[in-house]
C-alpha cells in the first residue's frame, strides 16, 4: 500500500466522518449568532475561534465539508452517469456519425474555462446548492466520455472483443460486458480527481455567492466573508481555507494512490 494512498484516504476519510457527524452533532449550533464572543481566536472552548457573528468556526467547517462533499460527488456522479455511456457509444461506432457529434459537443464544451461556465449556469438558473450540482455535474460530462471513449477505443480491437463479436453479441453488450469492467480502474482514478475539483468548484461558487445560500454554511462563503477581515482575525480565513487545501490534497493523494494500485503497467514496473 502506497504511501499516497494510506495519507490521501486518511485525510479523505477525517472529512468524512467529520461531514457524517455533523448530521448529528456539532460543538455549537451554527445557526446561533453571538455578538458578544465574535472574532474570538481559537482557545479549549472554541478550537478553531469564532467569525464575525460569533459563531463556531468548527462547527461551520464541518457542516460546510457536507455541503461540498454532497455537492461534488452528485456532480460527479451526473458526469460519470452520463458522460461513460457517450465515451463508450462514441467508441463503439468510432469514425461514425454519433462518434463525431459526441466529440464536437465535448470540444465545444472544452472551450471555455469550467469556472465560467459554472458561474454562467448558475447565473441563468439562479444561486443554490441544486444549480451548482447541475453546473458542475454538466463540464464533468465530457471529462468522462473523453476518458471512456480513449480507453475503450483501445479495447475495441483485442482478440476477447473480436471474439464477442464473432459469438454475435451487440455493440452496446460488448460495451456494458467487456469495455466497462476493462476500463473501470481508470474511471475510479478520474473520479477522485474530479471530486477534488468538484470541491474547488462549489468553494468558488459559494465564493461569488453562487453556491449554497445562507443559512447552509459553505467554505467558500466563509472565505468570502473573511476577507474584509484577515488582518483582525486571520484565523477566519485561515481554517476553512486550510479545510478546503487538506480535503483537496487528501483526494489528490488518494487518486494518486488509486492508480498506483490499480494501473497494471505500474505494477509491471514495480515488480
């Protein structure tokens, strides 16, 4: 087990939990305002202080890991849901009228920058939680059919799948059976890459009020309103910028450590 791998799951899995207990329990309740003890650094009452309402940095941190988390898997998950079966159709009638439209849409959507086309999504659809997952889920789209359609292309013309098609199986059977579980290592190491990206979209989101919506804590949206405040209390800005810096190098280290495992030419070479 790589060293990668062992760190990038702990830090993951701390954020995790710490998102999973929240539902349940938090050191304050997030939504009590304290004038009186705002802007307080961190001590044994408050570990990570208090921002400029008095509420407990802690406890928003780990109600704000849920709402990014949530928000990053579902978006991924709507690119994974959609994108794999593009990637695999557009390699299974490589060269074909469907394989180019399906490229043209991804090019298109590589166009421009996934930061703007989220921000230009959720402007037209209105801020929230729900239209950031859309925003984000729909740039995860072509990520994915890029990926499954290079890899299952290389697939296509190997002796076991010449043999499925001489046994007379369909194209979108030999996809479903033989391409997909070949492939599937590769779309679990894209998955945690686009999970931590996912985490850094819905924190820019949140950022330029985009995002999820007050009450609902957000680290982007804790950043936003640290920044007028940095030079009083840098330790409002600091702990939820450091959440968001830990969980993306948790998923970075993580993907890094999933390939390691999973890429048989890895292990060819560490053998």
């Amino acid at each position: 087990m790589t060293r990668n791998l062992v760190l990038g799951g702990a830090l993951t899995a701390l954020f995790l939990a710490a998102a999973l207990l929240s539902y349940v329990w938090t050191p304050y309740d997030t939504e009590a305002m304290q004038i009186a003890n705002r802007l307080q650094t961190p001590s044994a009452a408050h570990w990570f202080g208090t921002d400029h309402f008095g509420r407990d940095i802690l406890s928003m941190i780990m109600v704000g890991a849920r709402t990014s988390i949530a928000v990053a898997l579902v978006a991924v998950g709507i690119g994974m849901g959609a994108g794999v079966p593009l990637g695999l159709a557009a390699a299974a009638r490589h060269g074909g009228w469907l394989d180019e439209a399906i490229m043209r849409m991804n090019d298109l959507v590589f166009a421009f920058p996934s930061l703007v086309i989220a921000i230009l999504i959720t402007a037209i659809l209105g801020p929230g939680a729900t239209n950031a997952i859309i925003a984000i889920g729909i740039f995860n789209i072509p990520v994915f059919a890029r990926l499954s359609r290079g890899a299952a292309l290389s697939l296509w013309k190997r002796e076991f799948i010449l043999a499925a098609r001489v046994a007379g199986k369909t194209a979108p059977r030999i996809s479903a059976e033989h391409i997909l579980p070949n492939i599937a290592n590769l779309l679990i190491v894209q998955g945690t890459i686009q999970f931590s990206l996912g985490i850094l979209a819905e924190a820019g989101l949140s950022y330029v009020g985009l995002g999820a919506q007050p009450p609902i804590p957000s680290w982007g949206r804790m950043l936003a309103d640290a920044q007028t405040m940095v030079a009083l209390a840098p330790h409002v800005a600091i702990m939820p910028g450091l959440a968001i810096v830990l969980m993306v190098l948790g998923l970075n280290l993580l993907g890094d450590g999933l390939r390691d495992r999973l890429d048989p030419r890895l292990r060819v070479v560490r053998a």
